[in-house]
C-alpha cells in the first residue's frame, strides 16, 4: 500500500501517516462562518483538502474515509448582517450555505461526508460544557461559560507559544468575569433580539471553539486521524479546541495530525477592501473582480491554488492566472488527442504512479502537475497503448480534481485528431460559429481588409478561442474559459 507522508504541525516534522483504523480513515476541517459570499482564502483550504480527501480514498478506499467540514451558523456576524438586512438569521445561514456549495463545487471540490450545522449540535455542545466544568476545566460568571486556561498544562504547544507570549500578542477580549484574561467563552447568554437556547446558565448560545470539539467528538469520535485548516485558525481557534476536546476527553487524543495551509496575497498584497483587491469566488468566476481582466473558469481557480505548495504563500498574480490558464488547457487539450471516440470513453482507473508518489509526499500538487504535462507530451502510436495513455492522464487529473474530458478544449482537440485521419465527426453549433468566423476572416484578410480581420480575430480570442493564422488557413480551438456568449454579435 502507498505510504502517504504528511507534514504534522503538532510535531513540527513530516511523518509516515499511520490511521488509527485504516477501515476508517477520519478528517475534520474547519469549515466557513456562513454570513456572506466566500472569499478567496475561504476557498483555499477546500482545494487542498479536497485533494487529501482524493489521496485518502484512493489509497483506502471510498468506504473507508470519513471527512467531515462544518458550517458555523450561529456567530455574531450572521446576527449583525441579519439586523443590517432585516433579513431572518435562517434565511441568510441557508442562502450562504447553498452559496458556499455552488462555489466550492465550481471549482470542482467533492462535497464531504458529512457537513454538520453548529446550530444541529447544540445540546451536545452543553453536555460537554457541563463535563468540563465537573473536571474543573471550566466555571460559570455572570452568565458565560469560560474554559480555564491554567487547567490545562499544554496549553500552546500546538502554535508553539507560552500563555505569556499569546496574551501579549494576542486580541484578548477583557472582561472582569474571567479568571485569567486567555480564558475562552464556552456558553455566552443572549437577548431576546438573539438566537439562543436554554442551558443551565440560563438561555445563551454557543462559543465558536466549543463547536468543532463537540462535532468532531460526535462525528469522528474522542481521537481521529486528521484535522486541517488555515494557518490562520492555529491560534487561538485550533488551540482552544486541542484543549477543551483533550480535557473533556482525556483518555483520547482528539486529532493525530494537524495540516494548516498557507494564506494567499493578490499581487503580492494580502487581500484587503481597502485595497481594492478583496473578493469573492463567484466576482472571479463570474468576471466582476476587480483587478482580473477576465472570468477565471473553477478548473483555473483550482490551478492556481495548486500551481504553489499548500504549505507556501500563493499570489493570485496576473503571471499565475496566464500559468494556471496555460496549465488547465494543457490538461485538457492532452485528453482530446486520442479523437473524439476515445474521448467519450475515458473514465476514471489507475493514475500515473508518479502522480500518486508526488501527492503522497507532503501533498506536493506541483510536482504531480508537473508530472502530467510531461507525461502528456508523450504519446504512443500504438491505440490500445494510447487508450490505456489517456486514460492514466484522465486518472491523474481527477485525482487532482479536474474533469476536463467534456471541455471545450479536449473535444476540439478531439476534432482536429479526427480530421487529420480523415474521420468525419459531427460538429456543435459553436464550431460552425468558428468555422464561419473563420472564413470571414480569411475573406477580410483576401480583400485587404485587415481591420475586419483584426477585429474578428480579437474578438474570437476575448471569447476565449486560441487562434493560428497559417498560409494553409485558420485553426481555432476553444479554450476552457470560452464564453459564447461573447461571439453573439458577430455570427
């Protein structure tokens, strides 16, 4: 069996990965606080997850990985966007949600096993607060719950910082009631104007820490094999849950492996409104981004995302956007080569051996990206080794989350392989479009009209089509960010 290495941020080192029950491989990541349109750095971690979860389930088997993302519903920005609207909190926390599923399905991200709701677990989330006020880990004060930093002696060693260090370089919300000021709000009382429950310590709500602990403990158990996220959330969201999970818990380990991926920047700036350079998935993939020049496709996103080493910082830069453009059409172009037969056919077998080392070291998605397209430029003459060719590639790239065999690009490059051998297959309405543009500019160009050339030319390339003027005529191919609907005018 392939051996999966992956680096451990509790332990600082990579490690063999070794699942506690290999029938039963588990992950949790932390997933989105649901009030608004996901942004970027929202979606970073669902690629890079998403691809480990591909890994686990090739390597052990689709019936035997648990993943588990949540979905924080219940948060004090969801109640101010609420008020702001004057929009019910579960009409918003239901639009944000499906939201977040469509875009993250965009950019071809498998949904999990389970995504479980904060608001779903609330009465577990009381009994382990109760737990841990019984082991003395936590105490009541003026309504709140608070988990007692002191109780718990390793207390920092996931960030690697002293409580010292955290208090001083830390927000820490000042408050008289607590005993220390890195004590963390386990239960919290509301208004009536609040979403709330009834508890012990009167009608309140749920601190944002308490919750993964508790539906992790439901879902995966006291100990499980992987918990990832951002780098951002190590502290103090992840050091938090380490601590009232371990506590409550004692005779389990809670997560054996922590992963946190890397944040991004936008040319070379962190994302910030202010900059003008904040914004969400669907401003990319719908083309209203400030700063693109274009619509990025999902499949472009998820390059670019992978093109950098999750545990490296990556810049969504105008050269990144051309290589992940660049990369993406490689991929499909590579799938069409076998003509359109063979391309109807691939379907999902063995990857390419070296995809699946480079993936099982560390997760290295460059080196697996970089294996593809060279394999990609190699094909054999032979149709019983080319399908078997195209058919690894096809493996490959879904292992990496792209399904591009349906794109435009591979069932161009499909087309022009079966022209080439003479086979006469039957064309889309889209490729008569190119086929009569093509001619008009051929037309333009025999009348002297070169304006008219250049400007249809210009304008099949705005839609996304590669073109190639030759002496023996015009080939075009539409690239996987063709958009239609931009040649309307035209044809």
């Amino acid at each position: 069996m392939t051996t999966i290495k992956l680096h451990n941020t509790k332990t600082r080192r990579k490690e063999a990965f070794t699942p506690l029950d290999p029938d039963n491989v588990r992950m949790y990541v932390c997933g989105p606080t649901v009030y608004d349109r996901a942004h970027l750095g929202n979606a970073r971690p669902v690629v890079v997850f998403d691809v480990l979860n591909r890994l686990l389930r090739h390597v052990y088997g689709d019936d035997h990985v648990t993943y588990v993302r949540n979905f924080t519903d219940v948060d004090d920005k969801i109640n101010a966007r609420a008020a702001a609207d004057n929009r019910k909190i579960g009409d918003i926390t239901e639009e944000t949600i499906q939201w977040f599923l469509d875009d993250m399905g965009a950019l071809g991200a498998l949904e999990p096993d389970a995504m479980p709701r904060a608001t779903q677990f609330i009465p577990q989330m009381v009994a382990m607060i109760e737990d841990l006020i019984a082991k003395s880990h936590a105490y009541e004060a003026e309504g709140h719950v608070l988990f007692a930093v002191e109780s718990y002696t390793e207390y920092g060693a996931l960030s690697g910082r002293t409580v010292d260090d955290m208090i001083a370089g830390a927000r820490v919300e000042v408050a008289p009631y607590k005993r220390n000021p890195m004590d963390f709000v386990l239960w919290k009382p509301s208004s009536d104007d609040l979403p709330g429950w009834d508890s012990p310590w009167g009608r309140g709500r749920p601190g944002w820490h308490i919750e993964c602990s508790a539906m992790a403990y439901e879902l995966l158990g006291e100990s499980f094999d992987i918990h990832g996220g951002g780098n951002d959330l190590m502290f103090p969201h992840h050091e938090n849950e380490i601590a009232q999970s371990c506590c409550a818990h004692p005779e389990g380990g809670f997560a054996q492996v922590w992963m946190h991926n890397e944040m991004l920047q936008v040319e070379g700036k962190k994302m910030s409104k202010s900059l003008g350079n904040f914004f969400t998935v669907r401003q990319i993939l719908d083309g209203t981004a400030p700063l693109l020049s274009r619509a990025m496709t999902g499949d472009e996103i998820r390059m670019s995302f992978l093109l950098s080493h999750y545990r490296s910082l990556m810049d969504l830069s105008v050269k990144r956007r051309h290589e992940a453009a660049v990369a993406v059409t490689d991929f499909a172009r590579m799938l069409g080569r076998g003509g359109e037969e063979m391309r109807n056919k691939l379907h999902a077998t063995k990857p390419l051996p070296d995809v699946v080392d480079f993936l099982s070291d560390e997760l290295d998605s460059v080196s697996a990206i970089n294996a593809i397209r060279e394999a990609g430029k190699n094909r054999p003459h032979d149709q019983d080794a080319l399908k078997e060719h195209l058919l690894a590639l096809y493996s490959s790239q879904r292992l990496l989350g792209f399904d591009l065999k349906d794109s435009p690009t591979a069932i161009d490059a499909a087309r022009e392989k079966d022209e080439f051998r003479g086979v006469v297959i039957r064309a889309v309405n889209e490729v008569f479009a190119l086929d009569d543009l093509s001619a008009r500019i051929i037309e333009a160009r025999k009348n002297k009209d070169f304006a008219e050339a250049d400007r249809l030319r210009d304008a099949l390339i705005a839609a996304g089509v590669e073109v190639k003027i030759t002496r023996e005529g015009i080939e075009t191919t539409r690239l996987p960010h063709f958009d239609p609907a931009k040649l309307e005018n035209l044809v």
